[in-house]
C-alpha cells in the first residue's frame, strides 16, 4: 500500500506539470519573472486542475516520506518524468522511441544508486537543527545565480537554467517537508504554528512554483523538466547528508556507486526529457497572447491577428469617374472685357 501511494503521486505529479507547461508556455516572454505570471495563470481552469495535482502529488509524497524510507521513495518518486512522458504522447500525437524508455531505465536507476549510497536516518532520530540548515542558504544562491543567468538569455537556455533553480528550491522543499514531519513525530499539531520550518516550507513552494512556471514558459518542456527532475533530488540528498545526518561511505566502492548514480541520472534525465513528444507540446500552443506593452508584442508583428487592409482610393469603390464633358478653361487665355 505504501509503495501504490508513492506511484499515485508520481502519477500525480506527471499529469500536473504537463498540463502547467501546456498553458504556461501561452504567456507572452515580458512577464518572465514577474509575479503577475501566476495572477493570469490562476484564471486558467486547465492550469488550476495542473496545480491541483501537483499539489496532491507533493502532499501523497509528504506521507511516503514519513512511512518509508528514502532510498525507496525517491527512486519512485523520479518516475514522475516518465508518467509525463506518457501523458504527453497523446497529446502532442508522437510515437514514444525505445531511446525515451531506456532513458526512463538509466533515470530510475541513477536515483536508486544515489539512494543506496547513503544509509538514512528514520523520521525522530535526525537532529536537523537550524545551525545545519547553512547549506540550504547556499543552495538557494545557486539556484538565485541560476535564475538570474537564464533571465539574460532566450528560449531553451533560459527555461534550462530556470528550471534547474526550480529544482533546487524544490529540493530544499523536500528538507523542510522532513524536518516538518519530525516536529509532528515530537509535538502536538498547533505546535507549528510557533516554529519555523512550516513558514519556511510554504515560502519555499511558492518561489518553486513560481519558478517552474516562468521555465515553463520560457520553452519546450524537454529543456525546462530534465533540470527540474535532477536538480531536486540532488539538493535533497545533499541537504540529507549535511543536515539530517544521513551517511554515506567514503571507500572506493560506495564512491564508485555514487558517481555512477550521478552519471545515470544526468543521462536518463536527459534522455527521457528530450522526448519528440515534449517538444511536440510547443504545436499545441502556438497561439500566444499579444501583449501591449512592447512592440514584440503586436498583432502585426506576431500574426495573432490579421493585418489591417490598407484604404483605398475612393475610385477604386466607386469606379473610374466619366470625362466631364465641358470645355476647360484655359488660364493663359485673356478674359474678354466687358
């Protein structure tokens, strides 16, 4: 039953970012990195239904972390890339390729050995205290530094480098979703009300969903999911390690293990995400609002409405007027005195 709940929320969590990406990448490239990007977006009754399974999918995986270990749920958890893989070959009517699946394999793969590098402390016996939480602050800088060099760039390369600072965030979300699950294990629920990692855990989603949003739509979802699928679970591990005390073993066999589950994980991630069916999501939403504030953004430069017809000469309406048939007067002619 614990595995089935872990699978559902990777469903979950498939179908949600597909259906996000399918109506963010229709906002217009001057609303990158602007919070009114999630004011249009919440109007959105597809992107509502989005976010709803997201957040079902995070809240399912919440109650997985807290039943099993982490070396089990993470590895299930990644296959969420693959569900939206699959929701996406309908929809953008591409044939899935048997390089997408062994992708899918090599991801699933890379993840299980990055898990089983390390040995992780049951929810209650981790210490977690705020003077470890340092690496969280570092982590954010990257994903800051990440962010603000994509916002320089266009198209593929802005959502890859937006959406590895999504990423991050979400892996720091993971960290404070644990440390909230230990306070629960300790203290009756009011008391987080008067702690800090809940706030914290809610800040953290907000700037995470706001960040996915504008990778989003910046590009293709397989240029924004590959960095948002690796670098979360690579911030969870390493926050983990530092601030759960999770440990892992430093002899050159567990190393050899580790650097192998990181090379399958950027590889599958890879794979799996530049799926032709990804990037048949762009056809299906072409049509981009056109947005009054810059001149990259008019209907005649844009094609989202047609061109007005230029006036035309009033003869052209009413026909070629009839030679009159008086006389002209000549004006070098003398007038006759009267």
């Amino acid at each position: 039953m614990d595995y089935a709940t872990t699978l559902v929320a990777a469903v979950l969590l498939g179908i949600g970012f597909v259906l996000q990406q399918c109506v963010a990448e229709q906002e217009p490239e001057s609303r990158f990195l602007s919070w009114r990007i999630l004011t249009d977006l919440l109007r959105k009754p597809r992107w509502l239904v989005g976010i709803g399974c997201m957040i079902g999918g995070y809240g399912l995986s919440a109650w997985s972390i807290g039943h099993l270990e982490l070396t089990l749920v993470e590895p299930l958890l990644t296959t969420y890339l693959v569900f939206a893989l699959v929701l996406a070959v309908p929809m953008s009517r591409q044939s899935v390729k048997w390089t997408e699946v062994g992708g899918a394999v090599v991801l699933c793969a890379g993840v299980t050995l990055l898990s089983l590098s390390r040995s992780t402390k049951p929810i209650g016996l981790s210490f977690g205290s705020f003077s470890h939480w340092y690496v969280a602050a570092i982590i954010a800088g990257i994903a800051f530094v990440s962010v603000q060099t994509g916002h320089r760039r266009r198209g593929n390369i802005r959502a890859t480098l937006t959406g590895l600072g999504a990423g991050l965030v979400f892996g720091i979300q993971d960290a404070l979703t644990r440390q909230t699950l230990e306070i629960l294990q300790r203290h009756p629920f009011t008391h987080l009300f008067m702690v800090w990692p809940p706030y914290c855990l809610v800040g953290a989603g907000i700037v995470g969903v706001w960040l996915m949003q504008n990778a989003f739509s910046s590009g293709p979802l397989h240029s924004s999911l590959p960095t948002i699928a690796a670098g979360e679970p690579v911030a969870g591990i390493v926050l983990g390690i530092v601030v759960f005390g999770d440990r892992i073993q430093v002899s050159p066999g567990p190393l050899a293990i580790e650097a192998g589950g990181i090379a399958a994980l950027i590889v599958g991630v890879v794979m799996v995400a530049r799926s032709s069916a990804f990037g048949g999501l762009r056809k299906i939403t072409e049509t981009i609002k056109p947005d009054p504030g810059g001149p990259a953004d008019r209907p005649e430069d844009t094609g989202a409405f047609p061109r007005q017809t230029p006036a035309l000469p009033r003869h052209a309406l009413t026909g070629p007027r009839k030679a009159s048939t008086r006389p002209r007067k000549d004006p070098a002619r003398p007038r006759k005195a009267t």
